[in-house]
C-alpha cells in the first residue's frame, strides 16, 4: 500500500480506482487490481 501526500493522480491510474474515507483516512481502493492500493492521513 502506498501512502501518499496527494491521491489525486494515484486515483488516475486504473478505471476501476475509487476513494473512500474510514476513520479519517481517505483511501484508493480497487477490487480488479488491489496492487493500486493506497492511503493518505
């Protein structure tokens, strides 16, 4: 899983590429390719 300052282009990289928030972090989730995992905060 990648941590990074700014998910907005992370969320560019696969169509199937969606954000979510838990608990106050806001993550780049994605069920095709889980490899495009990510984190910030």
């Amino acid at each position: 899983m990648k941590i990074a300052n700014s998910l907005r282009s992370l969320k560019k990289r696969h169509m199937k590429c969606r954000t979510v928030r838990r608990k106050g972090r806001i993550y780049v989730i994605n069920k095709q390719n889980p490899r495009f995992k990510a984190r910030q905060g």
